[in-house]
C-alpha cells in the first residue's frame, strides 16, 4: 500500500501510531536564496518576498527555509533575473517589467500602459492562458514563474512643475519603469529607468523633473511629496502590475513534488498580502499627502489620449516584428476586451455610484 492510501484510510492518527511520518518529515532540508529588486524600507513590496519564506517555513516545518535579500546585497535590483538564469541564485521577487530590454515580452507579465487591472491580472494568470503563455516564455531564460503580489492601480507621480497639458510632457525628465517610459517617450517624455532606493535623490537634486513609484503608502515612505508638489493620477501605465517570484528551472526540477506545492501555495499568499496591505494603507497615507500640501491633480484628457494612442501603435509595432509578443499579447488583448466589457456593467458602475455617495 503506498503512502497515499494509507493516509486517506487510517486517518493522521493511525499513520503516526502505524509509524509512518506524514510526507514532509521524510523531506530533505533545501536552503535558498532570494534577491529581491526591492529595499527593506517598503513593507509592502518587498514585505511579499518575507510572507513567501515565512510561509514556506511553516509549511515545511522548518526544513524548507529562503533567505531573503533585499536589492544590493547580493546583486543589483536590475540584476536578479541573470542570477536566476544563471543559477548563481535559487529564486528572486521582482516586477518582470523591468527586464524588457531582454525582450518586450516581460513587460507582459506584469503591466503594459492600458492593459489589466489587478483582478483581470490575476484572472489572466489563475484561469486564462497568462501562466501558461509567460511560463513558456520565461523558460527560455531557465526559469519558472509564480505571480507573487500586485499593488493595484498605482499613482501617476510625482512632479516639480503642474502639468496642464501634453506640451508639458515635452522635455519632461521622468524615472518610470516598464514600458511606460517607452510611451512617455512616444508623447515628448524622457523615461529613466532608477531603482527605487535612488529615486528620491535624484528628483532632490533635479537630475530628474518627476518620478513614479507605486502609490500613497510607498511614496510617503519615500519622501517625494518633500521634492515634487504636484501628485497626478491615474498611473495609465500600471493599471495592475503583477510582481513574481522567478525560480531556476534546475533547483525548482529537483524539488519533491511536496515542496513543489508548498512552493504554489506561499506564492499565492505573499501575491493576496501584498494588495491586501496596500489597499489597506493607501488610503490614510494619501490623507495625510494631502493634508501636508501635496496638491492631487488628475492628468489632463489630452495626455490619457495621446497616451493610449501611442500605446495601442506600439503594440502593433512590436507584434510586427517580435513573435514572443505577438503571441502572448494576442490572448492578453483579447482577454482585456472581454474583461473591460463585463467591468463596464459590474465594477464600475458600482464603484462610480459609491464614490459619489457621502458615507
């Protein structure tokens, strides 16, 4: 009789006084190392990669532990994902959106300008082909992918000077990541790409003339409202970007089917947490923003349409000459079509009809 059986059978306590240890005492201890792209400072963010290991931890009683680094200590925010594809590192956590200069198709797997919200991100992944299509993308670059958290719709930033109009994009110095700098570019912008732990100080010293992060509860951690008055909204370029752990196929390979599971299972925790805790936070932290001076504008209608004008061209332009793209957006664009229709009766019109009412 296999192992299997004989749990389902005798029940817990008639394996243990049979003397067969449940499946993950047999378990060989692994140790691992995360480098995320993330500082210590951002609970939220970088908090996804500690949910992970303190879960897996408990799940496997110990024996199945993951260091967690924060971005430097092992390797650059930027470098992460060659460590895993190198095998010099078991695993990272991540915004995949950051590595499209490999391929577009990255960019993808987290947030384009105009794409999926949260929901529709996680539904992508859970129940349409996104797992699948970006996992057989990511193991051209010898790893496998978990979606490991979302900030939900994000803030559009933080800037020195009011921006009335899209002549104010002109010329405007900007650090945003993933492919909105491409489209910021496409309407007169100067996209920087800076890892968070250096934002501040470059929109301090005016190397750059605004800046993007998440939202309410990570910007106010990082001062930017101390540097740059105006705070604009919607972020049209991360409707809902998915963070995701990346783990190398070699190491993931030799794991038990146990710790395997286990592996899924702390995944989805640490990607429900993250957006639990950040739409937990935003809301005070962008009370008290304004209740400090920050002046809250949204982006004028000229740059939204210049801007989704620009992205849906971009799009055409890479389904053109890039196959991975081509491929993987065409489910992702027809998933979106479908998504916003059934939004556009539900979600919204509730959301619409709540935010006008005085509670």
């Amino acid at each position: 009789m296999d192992r299997r059986s004989l749990i389902k059978q005798a029940g817990i306590a008639g394996v243990l006084a049979a003397g067969v240890a449940p499946a993950v005492h047999a378990q060989a201890t692994i140790r691992w190392r995360l480098a995320s792209s993330f500082p210590k400072a951002l609970d939220t963010i970088f908090g996804a990669a500690d949910t992970f290991a303190n879960s897996l931890k408990k799940m496997s009683g110990g024996k199945f532990e993951v260091s967690v680094h924060a971005a430097g200590e092992l390797m650059p925010a930027f470098g992460v994902v060659d460590g895993v594809q190198q095998g010099s590192i078991e695993m990272c956590h991540t915004a995949p959106y950051y590595f499209f200069g490999k391929d577009e198709t990255f960019a993808l797997g987290c947030a384009i300008p105009f794409g999926l919200n949260s929901r529709q991100m996680t539904a992508w992944m859970y129940e349409g082909n996104g797992l699948k299509l970006m996992r057989e993308f990511y193991a051209k670059f010898n790893m496998i992918s978990f979606p490991g958290g979302n900030t939900g719709t994000q803030m559009g930033g933080w800037y020195r000077k009011e921006i009335k109009s899209l002549a104010d994009i002109k010329g405007l110095k900007m650090r945003i990541g993933g492919f909105g700098g491409k489209v910021l570019e496409r309407i007169g912008g100067v996209p920087q790409n800076i890892p968070g732990g250096e934002i501040y100080a470059a929109l301090e010293k005016g190397t750059i003339d605004a800046a993007e992060w998440v939202g309410p509860y990570d910007d106010q951690k990082l001062g930017f409202n101390k540097v740059a008055p105006f705070y604009y909204y919607p972020g049209w370029w991360e409707g809902g970007p998915e963070l995701d752990f990346f783990i190398n196929n070699k190491a993931f390979d030799a794991l038990s089917p146990e710790y395997k599971a286990m592996v899924e299972a702390a995944a989805s925790e640490a990607h429900v947490t993250m957006q639990a805790r950040y739409d937990a936070r935003n809301p005070a932290a962008l009370k008290q923003l304004v209740g400090s001076g920050s002046k809250l504008r949204p982006f004028p209608k000229d740059v939204m349409a210049a801007a989704f004008k620009e992205a849906m061209a971009f799009y055409d332009e890479l389904s053109a000459k890039n196959e991975n793209w081509k491929k993987v957006y065409a489910d992702f664009s027809k998933f979106r079509a479908e998504q916003n229709l059934w939004f556009k009766f539900a979600d919204a019109q509730f959301d619409n009809f709540m935010q006008a009412q005085k509670l």
